[in-house]
C-alpha cells in the first residue's frame, strides 16, 4: 500500500518499498533535486516512511520532531545508525553516499542495524 508524500512539489515521490532479505519495511520517498534534498523533512508535522536523502550528514534544526538516520553506501548497506533529537547535527559519514530518514524509533522498531542490506523495489 502507498501512502500519499507531503506536497514538496515534483522533487519528492514514492519510488516503491524499502525492502531487507525480502521483508518490505516501510514505504520510500526519494527526494530528488536540491530542493527536497536539503529540505529533508523539514516543514512535516509527522512522517509514515522513509525518505531517501542523497546526503552524508543531517540536521534537525528548525525540525517538528527528533528522527532516525541510516546513512548507506552506495549500494544501500546500513553504515551507521543515529536517533537524532531535534536542533542537532550528525558528524559527517565519509562511507555514506546516502540518508534514509524516517520518525524516531522507526529503525529500532524494524530492527534495521549496521551492516544489514537494503535494496529498493
């Protein structure tokens, strides 16, 4: 089932699941352009998902709401994994070539850890 993305304009879509060893695990938006990168989910009272940041570090400034950040490689395996309260900034992830974001305690709930395989579908 999808879910309907905050309206960010084109630069934000539902690309299809985040998946691990064929468990889907939640819903995926990929921001794509500079705009949704940097926005993030900024501006957003609550979030049902993830979202997929071409990122290396994030900040929570001027967020609602602490979040969860899986910063990935480049083919999408769990570098690391922060909780991220909010007015925060993450040290820089030299590995990672992308952000998966979502609300606080999403990851500890999916069980999501370093080193697990991610694959989108």
């Amino acid at each position: 089932m999808f879910v309907r993305p905050a309206r960010l304009g084109r630069s934000v879509q539902i690309v299809a699941w985040l998946v691990r060893d064929g468990e889907v695990l939640a819903n995926l938006e990929e921001a794509s352009g500079r705009r949704a990168n940097a926005r993030g989910l900024l501006g957003r009272d609550d979030f049902d998902g993830v979202l997929k940041l071409k990122a290396r570090s994030v900040h929570t400034f001027g967020m609602r709401f602490p979040i969860d950040v899986a910063f990935c490689d480049h083919d999408l395996r769990v570098r690391r994994v922060v909780t991220l309260r909010r007015n925060r900034l993450t040290r820089p992830s030299l590995t990672a070539t992308f952000a998966l974001e979502a609300e606080a305690g999403t990851f500890r709930e999916m069980g999501l850890r370093r080193g697990d395989q991610l694959e989108i579908r």
